[in-house]
C-alpha cells in the first residue's frame, strides 16, 4: 500500500479541475500542482489559473509542440489558493498530480 497523498485529475477541455475528468462539481480547492502532463499536438498552450474561471490570476503558462508537456515542479509545487482553471489550446488533454 503506497502511503502517497498524490492525487491525479485530467480535462479534455478548458474548465475547472476536479476529481474527475471532465468534472462538472467536486472541484479542486486549495491544492499544490506537482506535475504537468499535456498531449503533443502542434503550436499548442497550457495555461492554469488560480480561481474558478479565466479571471483569476495566471499561475503557468507554457507552450509546446508534437513533442507534448512532461513538466515535474519542484520543492513544494505551485499553490493555488481557490482552484485551477484550465485554458488549453490545440492540445487534447491535460493532466496534472496534486496534492
């Protein structure tokens, strides 16, 4: 039994982080993005927000091609406070590990 308190959500879409794919309730709230995984598909952009829409304050932003997005984050990760809100364009799926 592994004693790890990391967790993983996935979205095919923009919108919130929850603790489901695709999640339409049970969003995330205060957590620490560890790991970023995004499919490659060309001219591609991640962008992750803190709050529950577009508005809230721009945390990661990166931005890649067919090679995809395998980003570890150090130390202790980056702090959202409210939740994260997911802004993708021409990629297919974006994961990331909480905790």
């Amino acid at each position: 039994m592994s004693s790890s308190d990391v967790k993983f959500s996935t979205r095919t879409s923009d919108g919130r982080f929850g603790k489901a794919v695709q999640a339409t309730d049970n969003f995330l709230g205060r957590i620490r993005v560890q790991y970023i995984q995004a499919a490659g598909v060309g001219s591609s952009v991640v962008k992750l927000y803190d709050g529950t829409d577009n508005t809230g304050t721009l945390i990661y932003q990166a931005g890649f091609g067919a090679e995809g997005l395998d980003v570890y984050v150090p130390n202790d990760g980056l702090v959202f406070e409210t939740g994260v809100f997911l802004d993708l364009t021409n990629t297919t799926s974006v994961t990331i590990a909480y905790n």
